[in-house]
C-alpha cells in the first residue's frame, strides 16, 4: 500500500469518526422518542384495563377483575422503567402527568372496591412515578 494513500486515510478518519458520532447521537435519540411513545401507549392499555375492570366489578367477575390487574400492573411496570431511563422534554412530562392523573383517578375509585396486594403493588409503581416527576 502507497504511503500517500495511507496518508490520505489518515487525514480522513477525525471526519469519519465525527459523522459516527452523529449517527449514534441520532439513533440514540430516534431509539429514546420510541421508547417514550411506546411507554405512552403502555399507559393508555393500563387506563383501559381499569375501565374494564370497572366493567367486570358491575359482573363481580373477580377472576377477570385479577386478570385485569395483572395487565395493569405490568403496563406500569414497562412504562416505568422507561420513564426511570429517558429525560424527557418538558412536553413529555406534560403527556406523562396527565395520563398517570387519569390513572390514579381510576384506580383510587378500584381500589375502595378492590383492596388486596395487587392493588398495592400498583400504587407503589405510581408513588414511584410522582417520586421521578417530583
């Protein structure tokens, strides 16, 4: 191999390493604005597993009532977890709050009707979520 030519390799690789940098820093931010609408969504299957419980509750169909919960449960789990990993911009923020609000407002009207540890587990996972907006 010429010694210019490895020269010119050389010269070139701050500016291959620079737009390396770039691609990852867009990936990265491409990966973090996914995960956050994903977590956004999680939030609405919880909210509309509450109002399907609040359904089964009128059946007193508690076997569907546990299902329910379980899928509460893990919807906040998956969202939280990204929650705990990606800074949000303060639109975000706003999108989060207002879904977990809504959340609560169910849950503290399931939770007269449906006390046990299931229950529990879920307004721990959304008394971590306050601590991280707090």
């Amino acid at each position: 191999m010429p010694k210019r030519r490895i020269a010119n390799e050389q010269a070139e690789l701050p500016r291959r390493a620079t737009d390396a940098l770039k691609t990852a820093r867009s990936a990265g931010k491409s990966f973090d604005d996914a995960a956050i609408t994903f977590s956004l969504t999680k939030l609405d299957v919880a909210v509309t597993f509450c109002k399907v419980c609040t359904v089964a509750l009128a059946f007193s169909s508690h076997t569907k009532i546990d299902r329910e919960l379980e899928h509460v449960e893990h919807a906040l789990v998956s969202a939280l977890r990204t929650r705990e990993k990606v800074k949000l911009k303060p639109h975000r923020q706003n999108q989060f709050r207002e879904k977990v609000e809504q959340l609560e407002a169910l849950l503290s009207l399931l939770a007269e009707r449906v006390p046990g540890p299931k229950m529990q587990g879920i307004e721990r996972c959304l008394t971590r979520f306050k601590f991280i907006e707090g």
